[in-house]
C-alpha cells in the first residue's frame, strides 16, 4: 500500500494496470477454490489448549 493505492501482484499476461485505488477494491465475499485455510487445530501445550 501506497497512501490510498494498492500495487497488486499480477501475472505478466494480465493486461491491467497494476495500481488501484483502494475506492475500487473490496473484499470477497467467498474465498476462491485454493485459498480456503483449514480449520486449526487447538495448540497443546503441558495439557492445556492455548
């Protein structure tokens, strides 16, 4: 992030200008096949969940 602009990571074949505005940037409202983190297991520590 740049003041209110954003440099996106694109591929070479993508031919956008990678700089927007964060106006015109918004967050998904469903994860993409690939990006869904599993559920975390609980960290065990001396018998105790942390």
């Amino acid at each position: 992030m740049v003041g209110h602009l954003y440099k996106l990571d694109l591929l070479p074949e993508m031919n956008i200008h990678p700089v927007l505005h964060v106006d015109r940037l918004r967050k998904a409202a469903e994860p993409v096949p690939g990006q869904e983190e599993p559920d975390e297991q609980p960290i065990i520590v001396n018998g105790e969940n942390k």
